[in-house]
C-alpha cells in the first residue's frame, strides 16, 4: 500500500507530505482547490507522461516521491530483474525539469520510465473518470474478462502464440514455393536464366581488383617504358653503373691480399654489380610485359563493363553476385521438387488450421466460463449499490472453422458487454443505455470484483461517485468500507456519505500568500471531521442542522464499520 507521498512544486502544490492509512482515504476540498492535482502526482510518479505545466509557475523542476510497503513476491522478483535490492520499503522518486528531461529512481537507483510502469502495475490500480470510456471499447473489455479469466485463458492463448508462429513459418515456405504451378513455372524460367548469365560470366573473386590494376598499367604504358627504359641504360649500357662498380673492384684487387678488409670490399662491390645486372634484367622482363595488344585492353574494358552490370543486378560487388547464384541454385532446386512440396506444406497447414481452431475454441470455452461467474458477481455488486434490476451479460461473436486465417494472438471472436438497468427493458450495449451514475455504480462493482484478481494493494478513484447521492451514495460508502478490508483505497469524493466512511480524510483548500496561490493539504481529525461533513452536505458548517446531520452520517458509518 502507498504509505507517503512528497509532492513538490508540482501544479498550485509547492511542498506537501501525505502519510495514507490502511483502508479507506479520502481527498475532500472546494472544486478546484488541487484535489486532482494530488491523484496526477501520484501518476506522474507511477511513470505517465508529464508535461512543463505540471511544474509549479517560477519554479525550475518539480518532483514526488512514493513510499510503499509491499510483501508481493512478483515485485521482489522484478526488482531482481532489475538488478535492484529489495528493502523493506519500496521507494518510488521522480524529478522533471523544465527542460523536459525526467529522472525516475526505485530504491534509489536510476530507472526507465518502462521500468517504473512495469512495477507500479504490481501495486497501483487508478481509476479516473476517463476510465468510464475505457470500458466502453470492446477491445478493453476482452481484456478486462481475459484478467478475470486468469490461467485457463492465458494457457490458450500461449498455445495459440505457439501455432500462429507455426502458420506463419509454413506460409512463408509457401511462398518461397511461388504459389500455384504457373507461378512456379515463370519464377524457375527467372532463376534459370539468372543461373546461366552467371554461370556464364564464370565470376570469381579478385577478378575485378585485377583487371583495374590491368588496365591502370595500360593507360600508363609510355611513362612505364621510359622510366624503365632510362633504368635500363644507367646500369647496363658502356659506362653504366655495373661498369663503373666493377671497375672499382677491379682496383682493390691489387691490393685485397694485404688486409682481408680490401677483399670485402672487393667483393661487396661484384655483388652490387651482379644486383645492378640483375635489377636491369628483370627491367627488361618487365619492357616485354609492356608489349600489350590493344585488342587484349579492349577485352579487359569490355570484361570490366560485363561486370558493372552483374554487379548492378545482382548486389552491387562480385562477392553478392556469387552469393545470388549459390541462393538461386538452392532455390532452382527446391522450385524443381515444388509440387510434392507445396503439397506437404498445404497438409500440415490443414492440420495446423484445425488444432487453432480447436485452441480458440477452447479460449472461447474459458472465457464464457468466466463469463457467467463474473456478470453474475457484478449483478449482486450492483443490486447492493441501489440498482435493483440489474441484467449483465456478455455477448460473443460467432466464428467458424473458415476465420481462422483472420485469427490473432487474441483468438477469434470479439465480446460485448451488455447491460439493462431497468427490469423489463432490453440489453443493449454498454455505451449505449447506461447513465453517468450507473456507470460509476458499474464500475465500482467491476472494480470490487477485481480485486480478488490482481492482488494489487491500492486502489486509487477519481469521483467515482460523479452523478451519485442521498442512499446510493452512501451504499458506494459502505462498498468502500468492505473492498477497504483488504485493499487501500485512495478517493477523490464530493460525497458527505462517502467521506463519512474513510479512515483518514485530507481536506485540500486553495491559499494566498505574498500574491501566490497555492494549496494546503492537511489531515482532518477530530471536531473538523464533522465540520468538512457539514460542509460536504451542503449547509453551513456553524448551522447546528447541518452539524447534527453530520454527526448522524460519522455515527452511521462507525456502527458499520463494527459490523464488518
């Protein structure tokens, strides 16, 4: 349960520290005091969306935090997830900046905005009055009787996760097949004219990096030929440089008995002459290589073009080209044995069409099942929040063995929620015949039935009692008091009757002080309790009418409470 909440600079609120009890608490206050403002601080720290106007006028950032005590198992192991330490106190933080930047802390680690969301699902269920439109989509609905529904529809739906992956798999090996036969027969006639232009193109890698260097040489033969040429001639022709070092040789020899050093000289210098000679013979080599036809480099060009447009078809380097034609051999001879293929695949596809069928069949079964538990709950709810013919039902939609090619994740088959308030006047669908007040009554009653399901600890409402008084309003009171048994709640209430009934009641007033507005919340105890009901009941708090009514309602709802 939410133990504390520390709002600051959030709207008109500058500072302020709520501490809620176990049970029932209630916000009371003049509208527009900044009632709703407590319930968006609360979100905002629960990871919604937040915008610069939720910080307060002049201020730089706003924040809140959250205090929760929770011994629910599921939230230890998501904080294990999230390589998070476990305290005995769970610790929510959140700070936006005007700049828009949020930073979200759990135990005091930093934390996403999904990683938030997903833990404070485990422990916070609020229900604004938006939510009464929420309700109203069929697809929301599914959802809420999947959540009733429980193990029993969530097996089926992981099994029929399982067979949709499946289908997906065999129609995709279908179509690799090509469809029917023509199609198959004009996909091979494709593949094998691709195969034979690269068969026949006889790539290899390297090929292309060859010819360019080939044809560079080419383009650069004259410059090539004099530079070796000019080679050539200093070290082989008269006087060239091999001369010239033999020569020198020739002139240590006279004297390389005398000293051993004279002779490694000597024999240094026929080395260098030897290399001189060698490096212009392999000069001469390369003089012979230089003799290139020119229909020789007019085949490398039009070989370099043939390879450009292969490149082109067949993405965009030799190494892709290669890779297309392994994949369209290996598909050439899949295509080739296609028939008996397509066939195999087509059986198990009717197999597999026919186990879906049976698994959505079986989700339908379970969900019907919970179906009839559940509306008849929330009729009972509803005959005890003053509406005394009630009728809920849940209408399926029809599917056949043929709709399973339209099957979702979700099965086949939508529901609608249909509900008459009136005895004798027929089901229509939800949004269509309730009120304001019986919606609110519906809800609550939906609600009160959920939190047997969800084992989540606070339950947060946004005048739920819009469009409710006089009895009915304090039926809701007492529904309050018997969910607040097991469940905190956390309530937004115009409503004397249902005030009467809470545990810890807030009031929450608008001030001024050194020309700012801002909002005050704080505990009301004692002789202000029967003040802030005088109040809610519409007299004046000093009327001993209005005071005397309100001590009644307090007297009321504490001999409940003893009888629960």
């Amino acid at each position: 349960m939410l133990q504390k909440l520390v709002i600051q600079n959030v709207a008109l609120i500058e500072r302020a520290e709520m501490e809620f009890s176990a049970g029932l608490n209630v916000l009371s206050g003049e509208t527009g005091a900044g009632k709703s403002v407590i319930l968006d601080a609360i979100d905002f720290v629960l990871g919604a969306k937040a915008d610069r106007s939720l910080i307060r006028s002049g201020e730089e950032a706003c924040s809140v935090r959250a205090e929760f005590s929770c011994t629910d198992a599921r939230v230890g192991e998501l904080l294990s997830e999230f390589d998070i330490e476990a305290e005995d106190v769970l610790l929510l933080s959140r700070k936006f900046s005007a700049d828009g930047k949020s930073t979200f802390r759990i135990n005091g680690c930093t934390a996403t905005a999904a990683m938030v969301r997903r833990l404070t699902a485990l422990l916070v269920d609020v229900h604004g009055q938006s939510e009464h439109f929420y309700l109203l989509k069929e697809s929301n609905q599914l959802r809420l009787l999947d959540d009733v529904a429980g193990a029993p529809v969530a097996d089926c739906k992981k099994t029929l996760v399982g067979q949709l992956s499946e289908r997906k798999t065999i129609l995709s090996d279908r179509e690799k097949l090509g469809g029917d036969e023509g199609e198959r027969a004009r996909r091979l006639d494709i593949l094998q004219y691709q195969i034979d232009e690269l068969e026949r193109a006889r790539l290899r890698e390297g090929e292309e990096e060859e010819l360019l260097a080939f044809r560079e040489k080419y383009r650069n033969a004259e410059k090539i030929l004099d530079a070796l040429g000019a080679l050539r001639q200093y070290l082989t022709e008269d006087g060239g440089s091999a001369d010239t070092l033999r020569g020198a040789g020739k002139s240590l020899s006279s004297v390389s008995r005398l000293d051993e050093r004279y002779a490694a000289l000597a024999d240094r210098l026929e080395t260098t002459a030897s290399e001189a000679e060698d490096i212009a013979a392999t000069a001469e080599d390369y003089l012979a290589e230089l003799d290139i036809d020119e229909r020789e480099a007019e085949r490398a060009e039009a070989r370099l073009d043939e390879l450009r447009s292969l490149k082109k078809k067949y993405g965009g380097t030799v190494e892709s080209a290669l890779a297309y034609l392994a994949n369209a051999r290996t598909e050439q001879e899949m295509l080739s044995d296609s028939a008996a293929r397509f066939e195999e695949l087509g059986a198990r596809l009717e197999t597999l069409d026919d186990a879906i069928y049976a698994t959505c069949l079986a989700l339908t079964s379970a969900r019907k099942e919970a179906a009839r538990s559940f509306t008849a709950r929330v009729v009972q709810e509803l005959q005890t929040l003053n509406i005394s013919s009630p009728r809920f039902e849940v209408d399926f939609e029809c599917f056949s063995r043929e709709d399973v090619p339209r099957v979702t994740s979700e099965g086949l088959g939508g529901v609608r929620f249909l509900f008459s308030a009136n005895a004798g006047e027929p089901l229509k669908e939800l949004g269509k015949i309730i009120s304001g007040g019986e919606m609110s009554r519906f809800m609550l009653a939906v609600k009160t039935q959920l939190s047997a399901v969800n084992a989540i600890g606070t339950y947060i409402f946004d005048e739920i009692d819009a469009g409710i008084g006089g009895r009915t309003a304090r039926v809701v009171g007492e529904k309050f008091c018997k969910i607040a048994q097991t469940v905190q709640i956390i309530a937004v209430s115009h409503s004397a009757q249902i005030a009467a009934f809470a545990d810890r009641e807030f009031y929450i007033e608008k001030c001024e002080s050194a020309g700012r507005t801002h909002s005050v919340i704080r505990t009301v105890e004692g002789g202000d309790r029967i003040n802030e009901i005088a109040r809610l009941i519409g007299g004046d708090p000093e009327s001993a009418t209005a005071l005397r009514h309100a001590e009644e309602l307090l007297a009321q709802a504490s001999a409940f409470k003893k009888t629960l």
